[in-house]
C-alpha cells in the first residue's frame, strides 16, 4: 500500500497516523481557546473589582459537599488553634 | 439592594458573583470534556498500536517551524556527540 | 584542542560541558533526597493520626503573615455568604 | 495535659504537631535551596554560551539507558518519515 511506510522491521500506517495526529491537534486548539475563555472571565471578574484569588477559592469548594468542607475546615482550625495561629 | 451582601466595609454583588463562578464553572466542565476526548483518542491510537509517547513528541514538534526544530536538533546532536552519547 | 568538538560552524568544549551536566545531576540527586524526606515526614505524620491535607494547608498559611491571611479569610468569608455557603 | 488542645471531640498533641510542621518547613527550605543552585547553574552555563533548553534533553536523555533512548528515536523517525518531517 502506498500509505505504509517501513523502516527495519516496523510499518506504519502513514494515513491513519496522519488522522490521528490532526484529530488530536484540533481538540488540543479547543481546549486552548476554552482556557484563554476562562483566563477572559477572570479579567472581567478582576476588571469588575472581584478577588480572583478568592473565586479561584471558592470554585474549588463548590466541587465538594457542605460536610466534606465542614470537616476539614473543622480539623484545620484545631490545627490553627494547637500552633497558636488566629 | 437585596443582592449586595455587605460585610464591614465590603459590599458584594452576590447576583454578578454567582453568574461569573457559574461561567467558569461551565467552561472548566468543558475543557474537562475536551481533556476526556483526547485521552480517548490517545487510547484508541494506542489500542491500534502507535506509541503514544512519541505521538506526544511530534504534536510537540509540529508546534515548531521545520528550521527551528532543525536547529534545535543540531545542538542536541553537537551535545550528544561532545558527551560520547550515541 | 582535544576538548573541542566542532559541527558545521559549531564548536563545543566538551569538558565544559560534561562538568556542567555533572553538576545539575549531583544537585538533582540532592533535590530527590530531600523530596522522599518531606514524604517521610508527611507518612510518618499520618501514621500519628495527623491529617496531611490540613498539615499542607498549615504550611502554606504560614508562609502568609497573619494580616494578609485575615484579609484573604474575611473576602473568602463574604463571598461564601453571598453564595449562602456555609 | 498542657500539650493537648480539644475541639469537640478532637484532640491534637500540640508539640508533636509543631515539630513535623518545623521539620517540613525545614526541609522545604533546603529544597529551595537546591533548586535555587540548579537555577544558578543553568544561568551560568548559558552564561558561558551552552544553549539551556538542549541541556534540559540532554540530562532528561542520560536518565535513560542507550537502548531505550535509541528505540525511541527509531519509532519517532519512523513516524516523521510517514508524516513527511524531516
């Protein structure tokens, strides 16, 4: 077939390598224009006076329930308190 | 206003709040999506016999123009030679 | 000089070369040890019963002078409240 | 005992907490120490002329034993070859 190519031993199906290589550069191109989207949001949050810091923060916690937060900010203020921290 | 929380002397627009975490909220399930399907596609080429970690090499060398790869490859090599590494 | 070598118009001094990489490899040890150190201590830490997650938190805190980690807490606080987090 | 410290049901030992927080700082610190050095000697080496970014491949490169390097370079050369890089 003239799509394979062979070096030695091995044979290498230049077509589909081909395919897979340019499917994988289109999502690659998505994903970064969806992460320049979220860099544009947090300027506009920023611009609009917002601490991204603390929205960065906040997106984290929402990923977990109320109890599992709950609960680790409960065993870290017992940490805070043992080392005198306020 | 019934949407601003205030807090000492901070005052929060909790409605503008809300609508920007659930922006980004969105936006981040996308990308996670995108990162999912291009794991598949990383999978499949793998299940059909490529070696992914060289397909991960050349995405990354097709990033680059051929006469910048080039020369970067002949440093390398200029390295690689001076070390006795062939 | 036997040192040199050269390709096309590129020349390398070999010795040179061989010291530097030798260097960067010795310090890379170095950093590795120190590395599996910190794990010894986090595994021992939670074979005593402590929480690793809420010990990393506690280092990272106190990184922050306690001013700066107030005021970081109070708009974190705000906005959980204008999210009706609690 | 004056070293324990209760929240709800709870109870830290103080000190023994103290002490692994002072021992992980300690080793964090002398882990910036070593990356710091590392960072030094690139700056130097480029200092000198040597191109970093080819270093970085090189030392990446000698982690790995002759055979396996060259096998990896065989796949990816085959793989150029079918996408028609040189």
């Amino acid at each position: 077939m003239a799509d394979e190519i062979t070096d030695n031993s091995q044979t290498v199906a230049a077509g589909q390598l081909r395919a897979l290589i340019e499917r994988i550069e289109r999502l690659e191109e998505e994903k970064q224009t969806i992460s320049d989207d979220i860099k544009d949001v947090y300027a506009e949050a920023k611009g609009t006076g917002f601490d991204t810091k603390a929205l960065r923060t906040i997106i984290r916690m929402r990923k977990k329930d109320a109890a599992e937060r709950q609960e680790e900010e409960a065993i870290l203020d017992l940490y805070m308190a043992a080392l005198g921290m306020e």
